[in-house]
C-alpha cells in the first residue's frame, strides 16, 4: 500500500475526519455538517483511510461490511483545491486494492455527476433509484460493483485422481467426436485433435 495512506484512529482523528467532511461536503445536496461527536459515531462500525500530501490531509475513504461480506462504500471525498487531479482515482484504487475483488455496494446523490462518472470508471453499474432515502427530497442512485474474486482452486492433493485416457473415454466424449457438426466444419483432425 502506497505510504500516504493512513488508517484512522477515531480516538485521536475525530476532528481531523470532521474537518475534511466540512471543506469536502458543501453542497446544497449534501448532508448538513455533523459534530465531532456525530462523526465518530457515524465511523464507527466503519475502515477509514486518510490520504496525505506533504503531510496535509487531503482526501480519505472509509466502508463497512456487511455480515455476508458484502462491502458498502460509505464516503469517498478530496478537498476542493485537490480535486479533478487524480487524488479521487488514487482514493477508489486504494479501497479497491484493500478489499480484495469483494463484491460493493454505494450509494450516491444522482446530482453528484462527478462522482458518478468516478464510479462508473471503477467498475459500478447503476441497479437502483431510492427516493427519500435519508429522508424528503434525498433521493440516491443504489450503485454496485461485482466481486471479482476467483473461484478457490482446489490443491492438486485434495483433487479426485484423474483416470488415464482410456478409463476417461465416457460415451458423452465419444458423442462430441463424432457427432458433433461443428467439429467437422471447423476441421478439428486437421489441429491434431483427432
Ligand atoms: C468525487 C471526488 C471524490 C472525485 O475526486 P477527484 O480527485 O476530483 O477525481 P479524479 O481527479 O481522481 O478523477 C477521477 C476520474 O473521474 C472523472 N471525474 C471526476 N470528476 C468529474 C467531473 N466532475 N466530470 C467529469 N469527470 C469527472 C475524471 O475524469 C477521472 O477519470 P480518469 O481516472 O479516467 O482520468 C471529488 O470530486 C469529491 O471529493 N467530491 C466531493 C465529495 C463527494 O461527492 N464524494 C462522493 C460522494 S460520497
């Protein structure tokens, strides 16, 4: 992980967190301003990271999980004058690295354009419209990333002993060979596969 991550401490970043969500969260569609206190409790069930640059706090991410594994983002921001520079792409990449292909889920007010555009290039397809989600007029866009985690390989040991060719030649793979209209055309003899 790149060295200007850092995890948050909520004993000592309460108000570091609470200092970034106030410069980051000003618009009309946003969530008013929480206390420190109302911070820490909204983070509290919650992975945050901060982002540095020359030591300053810039930008941070921070996400929950669900009892079946499910990963919910719950907050991605970067202070304005550090916007539109990359530093949002490093945020997603960082969660994304961190959470290892799991399936996530976010949601997002549907004005918020320039984050939508950043989920969508990390991978988010829209699956839903809620509206009053937090309540009247805080409508979201329910978005979701598929996980990308490979299916576990069982180790060679633990795999059932393969049978050796003959014992192999089951009647469906006799089938396939000769009857199968698409090997012919496409000439399988002719690629050594006989
Ligand atoms: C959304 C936010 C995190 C993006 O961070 P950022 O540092 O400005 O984004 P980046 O410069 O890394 O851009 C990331 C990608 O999104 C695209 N993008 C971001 N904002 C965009 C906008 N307003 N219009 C078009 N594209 C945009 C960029 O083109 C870029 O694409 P690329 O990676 O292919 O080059 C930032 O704008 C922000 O903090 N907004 C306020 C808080 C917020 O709304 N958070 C999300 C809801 S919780």
């Amino acid at each position: 992980m790149a060295p200007n991550f850092r995890a948050a401490n909520l004993d000592k970043d309460g108000s570091l967190l609470n200092d970034l969500d106030n410069k980051i969260f000003t618009r009309d569609f946003d969530i008013p301003s929480m206390s420190v206190q109302e911070e820490v409790e909204y983070l509290k069930d919650c992975q945050t990271f901060i982002y540095f640059e020359d030591n300053n706090p810039v930008g941070f991410y921070c996400y929950s999980q669900d009892n079946d594994g499910l990963v919910i983002l719950k907050g991605v921001g970067v202070i304005p004058g550090h916007q539109n520079k990359g530093v949002g792409r490093k945020l997603m990449d960082n969660f994304l690295s961190r959470i290892e292909g799991k399936k996530s889920s976010l949601v997002v007010h549907p004005k918020n354009s320039g984050a939508i555009i950043l989920y969508l290039k990390c991978g988010y397809k829209i699956n839903g419209w809620k509206e009053n989600y937090y309540g009247d007029d805080q409508p979201r866009l329910l978005l979701e990333r598929p996980g990308t985690l490979k299916p576990v390989r069982t180790p060679r040991s633990e795999r059932p002993r393969q049978l050796s060719n003959s014992q192999s030649e089951t009647p469906h793979r006799k089938i396939l060979k000769t009857t199968n209209p698409h090997h012919k055309t496409v000439g399988l003899s002719g690629t050594g596969v006989k």
